[in-house]
C-alpha cells in the first residue's frame, strides 16, 4: 500500500509529504494506481523547483523506489508561498482522487 503524508504547520499551510510504499494493484510496469501516484508526485516536485523557483529538500530512494518525499525552504516570496500551496494542495486533491477509486491501495493523512 502507498502512504501518502501530508504535513501542515499550524497556519494550515503544508510544508512537507512523504510518499512510501508501493500500490502492487498490477504487475511491475503495468500498476497503473503506483503510475498515477509517481506522475503526479513527481509532476509537483518538478512544477515547485523548476516554475515556483524552489530550492526543496528532497529525498529519494532511487535504488528500490517506493519513497519521496520534500520539504519546502523555510524562506520564500509571497508569491513562491501561494504558488507552492496551489501545487501542493493539488496534488493533494489529485492524490485524493486515486485514493477515492482505489482505498486498497493508497492511503492519504493529513498531520498537523
């Protein structure tokens, strides 16, 4: 099963996910809940560094996959913070979705 955190500090905004684990809804290369979950993890990642300008503090398990997560840098623009939040809470609604269609497979918390 997938793990999906959500991390908020107390104003609610979210400054850090982890992802770990693997769905195993279908055979290696044709898990398409793990598919959806990679693609829009990784899109946000990369929508935050490369559009938002973000210098996040990633960790990735590249040997084994099944692990991501990032941190957002303490220090941002206004604009960088809402940009983030809009991605973030995105992907969280994304993440939900998958989530709705697949319970067995995925599961979403939310830590304060």
């Amino acid at each position: 099963m997938i793990q999906a955190q959500f991390h908020r500090l107390k104003n609610n905004q979210i400054n850090f996910i982890e992802i770990s684990g693997h769905a195993e809804s279908g055979p290696y290369g044709q898990d398409l809940v793990c598919a959806a979950v990679s693609a829009l993890s990784i899109g946000t990642i990369n929508s935050l560094t490369e559009l938002v300008q973000l210098d996040l503090e990633i960790e990735m398990d590249q040997e084994n996959g099944g692990y991501l997560s990032a941190r957002l840098p303490e220090s941002q623009t206004d604009e960088q913070e809402q940009a983030a939040q809009t991605l973030l809470e995105s992907l969280l609604l994304s993440l939900n979705s998958v989530q709705e269609e697949s319970p067995e497979y995925i599961k979403i918390t939310q830590i304060k």
